[in-house]
C-alpha cells in the first residue's frame, strides 16, 4: 500500500549549501554583506569603478576560498569546537585521561591499580 505522505528524510541533519555546512553559511553572508557597503562606500568616496571591482573581487575571492576552505577542515561544529577551546582556563586543561580513569573506581584501570597496591 503507497504511502500519501511524503517523509523528511533530512531531519537532524545541518544545513548545507553548494558544500557549505551549517554556521559557514552565515559567515559567508556577513562576508559579502560587508564587502557590498566596503564597495558602497569606496564608490562615495570618489575612487575610480575600476579599483572597486578589482579590490571586492579580490577581497570577495578571498572570502570565498577562506569559508570553503574553513568549511571542509573543521566540519559543522569543529571551528566552533576550537573557538571555545581558547576560553578553557590552563589549570583545566589536561592532555591525557590518567587523572580521569583513577577517579572512577569501578574502571578496569583503577581495580589494576588497587591489586598492585596490595
């Protein structure tokens, strides 16, 4: 028996446009928005068209290759990932899980530890 209605298979999934995933996006838009009144206003200004197109086509390059770019390395949330890396305090920070495994002491590591220990 056919179904009427249509199933959303994309739930839970980021957003995605031409290969950009979900916050880049964003990015992108604030980007071309912000060379848009760079343009505007360089063109108030009095400078020649030629150097505004050249300068925003570069700049718009640019910010297109560095969101693609940024895109592909860090995924949907890993640029978030590091940004917040940054606001971890140093005393907090550890680089392996030792301190962690013999705090729990119902972990394989820490009854090791204890047989060694008697």
């Amino acid at each position: 028996m056919a179904s009427i209605y249509n199933i959303n298979k994309g739930i839970n999934k980021p957003i995605e446009f031409k290969g950009l995933k979900a916050q880049y996006i964003g990015y992108l838009a604030i980007g071309l928005v912000i060379l848009l009144v760079l343009f505007a206003t360089m063109y108030i200004i009095g400078i020649n068209l030629l150097v505004c197109v050249l300068i925003i086509s570069a700049a718009g390059t640019t910010l297109f290759m560095t969101v693609y770019r940024l895109s592909y390395k860090y995924g949907e949330y890993g640029l978030l990932k590091k940004a917040a890396k940054r606001y971890i305090p140093p005393y907090l920070r550890f680089k392996s899980r030792k301190l962690f495994i013999q705090l729990n002491p119902n972990s394989d590591q820490a009854r090791r530890n204890d047989g060694k220990a008697n």
